[in-house]
C-alpha cells in the first residue's frame, strides 16, 4: 500500500540497506532528544459493560534513545543506529491500564526495553533539500518481551542544519510478541493489533 502511494503522486523510493557498524562511517550525527520526541501505542478497545462501546486507549512515552547518521551524498543517506524505547515510562490517560501493562499484559516491569534495529531505508529518488519533509520507509527488527519480529515504519523525515525531524508509524500485533491480548471477562476487551507512532526530534552531535 505505501509503495501505491508513492507512485501515486510520482514519488520514486529506492531501498538503502544499512552496514552493521556504523563506527566507522563518515557522516553527521544526530542522537534523539528525548524531552521532545515520543513514542505511542494505540489500541482498540470494546466496554462490554457499556453496551461494547469502542475507544481507543492511547499510552505515549518520552522515553527514548537512539542516534542516526546522515549522509547527504552517499545512496545509503540515512544510517540508523538501534533504538532504545522505556515501557516502563509509558503513561495513558488511566492509570489502572498503565499499571495493568506493566505487571499483567505487557509485562514491562519483567521486560523493561523495547528495541528496534533497523535492516533497510527507503528514500526519495530527489534531493533532500533543508526544510523539505521527504517520504521514507524504514524496515527492521523489533523485540519486545525478548520476541524479534520483522516491522515496517513509514511517515516524513524533514533535515536541517542542526536538527532532524520524523514522524513515523508501523503496526505489530500483541500475540506476535507473546503479549496477552488484555481481557477482563464481562468488562473490556482489547483489540490484538497495535498501532505505533513515533514523532522525533534529533539534533545535531557536536564533533
């Protein structure tokens, strides 16, 4: 569907895979700020006990750490190092739910760090100019629970001098990573498929 889009509106994506070490590559540098980036989950939910209501429980977290390595020049422009997301730090507008996820569901107490690492970015054909948000897809390697699951993130990545923007979204499913879809029997039910959303904001390392 993403690859529709892009040819939709005569935006051409070619695969950038990534070297595993990073060390040695040259290229600017931008590690996360975390007091301004987040990291969501979004969830279906049905009240049985309210007639199956539906609503969408939303838990977000500044609690994250990571880095990238620009290089405007070079095909493999954007290089992604592996990054860290708190589960423990995720918060929701009930406090009962945040408590449940860390100790019955997600399990975060036990099982403190998401991590990705990513395998291949995709990039516009065109030039990336400052200021200019671009398409991108990012594929990878999710764990959660100690489970590593392919994931695929899609959404804009806008450069300038000293910072970098993104804001992307993928989707897992909870039984994938050995999570229990949360149920408590004639209250509420959880729908399985999570949706994850990531608004990023990284600035630029000093050399």
């Amino acid at each position: 569907m993403f690859h529709r889009l892009l040819l939709a509106t005569a935006i051409i994506l070619a695969p950038v895979f990534l070297p595993v070490d990073t060390a040695a590559v040259e290229g600017i540098r931008y590690e996360v700020d975390a007091e301004s980036s987040k990291a969501r989950y979004i969830v279906g939910e049905y009240f049985l006990v309210q007639g199956n209501v539906f609503r969408r429980a939303v838990g977000e977290t500044r609690a994250i750490s990571g880095s990238i390595l620009l290089r405007l020049d070079s095909p493999d422009f954007l290089l992604i190092e592996p990054f860290e997301v708190d589960l423990r730090e995720l918060v929701s507008d009930d406090p009962h739910r945040d408590e449940d996820l860390r100790n019955r569901w997600l399990e975060s107490s036990r099982f403190p760090i998401a991590a990705f690492v990513a395998r291949a970015v995709e990039k516009p054909s065109d030039e990336i100019a400052p200021g200019r948000p671009v398409p991108i897809a990012v594929e990878g390697e999710l764990t959660i629970r100690r489970t590593t699951k392919p994931v695929r993130f899609t959404g804009n990545l806008t450069y300038n001098e000293e910072t970098v923007t993104a804001e992307l979204s993928g989707a897992i499913q909870m039984t994938d990573f050995g999570i229990r879809t949360p149920v408590i029997l004639g209250v509420l039910r959880a729908e399985n498929d999570v949706k994850i959303e990531l608004e990023l904001l990284l600035r630029r390392v000093a050399e």
